[in-house]
C-alpha cells in the first residue's frame, strides 16, 4: 500500500478477509508481515498467523 501515487510503498500484514481468501492455498501459505528496521520484509506461514483459526476446529474431528 502507500498513501499517495508519490509516496513509497509499504508492506502490510494481509487483513482478515485476505487471510481467510490465503487460507483456501493451506496453512503454510507465506504472508509477508512487514519492513522490519533493515527495510527487509518477512514472511510467515499463515499458521503462525491465525493460530486459532475455526476450521482447526473440524479438522481434528
């Protein structure tokens, strides 16, 4: 995202209707979280995103 045509982009963490677009791809989709201080960005599964997400709750069945 970024505010204006002239500003630089940012990278923000998918909001909640995106992860659970992602979550069609499976828990271990990557998901980029944001520029840390050395201007890199990271990434995590989506697990570690939504931990508690309600479908866990009927794959264990």
């Amino acid at each position: 995202m970024r505010e204006n045509e002239k500003s630089a982009f940012q990278v923000l963490t998918p909001c909640g209707i995106c992860q659970e677009r992602l979550n069609f791809w499976g828990d271990q989709v990557l998901c980029a979280i944001g520029i840390d201080k050395h201007h890199s960005v990271q990434y995590l599964p989506l697990k570690e995103l939504q931990p508690h997400h309600w479908l866990n709750v009927y794959r264990e069945q």
